[in-house]
C-alpha cells in the first residue's frame, strides 16, 4: 500500500470515529512525528550546552526550581 493509499484509508477510517481520548491520543501520535526531528542543535549550541552541563554539575551556576521558575514568570 503506497503513503497517499494508507493517508486516504487513515483519513476515512478517523472520520467516522466519535472516541474523544481516543481521537486524543491518535492527535498526540501524530502531532509527536510531525514535530519529533524537526529541531537540531547547532555544533556551537550544543557545545555551549556541555559548558554550562559542567559548570551546574560542579556547583559553579546557580539553578532554579521549577516552582520558583514559575513564581517569578506569574510575577511579570
């Protein structure tokens, strides 16, 4: 079965489905693939990552909660 004859047969199989958490979770599958590979780090960004990695495993930065995160972005 070629990829337009499965989108096809996919596309009317899903019309006639009235499951909400279903149709939810089928969403959740497709949204994860379309969006899934669609960002990659640059060499620098990923180097600049390793850098700060180090510096919070050895106590060298300051980290945050996500409550105070939080609290400080309901702030502004």
């Amino acid at each position: 079965m070629t990829s337009a004859t499965l989108k096809k047969n996919i596309t009317a199989i899903v019309a006639n489905i009235n499951d909400k958490s279903f149709l939810e979770a089928v969403f959740t599958i497709i949204n994860t693939k379309l969006y899934d590979d669609s960002y990659t780090l640059t060499i620098e960004q990923k180097k600049e990552l390793d850098k700060r990695k180090g510096k919070h495993l050895k106590g060298e930065s300051k980290s945050y909660a996500w409550s105070e995160v939080k609290k400080a972005a309901l702030k502004k």
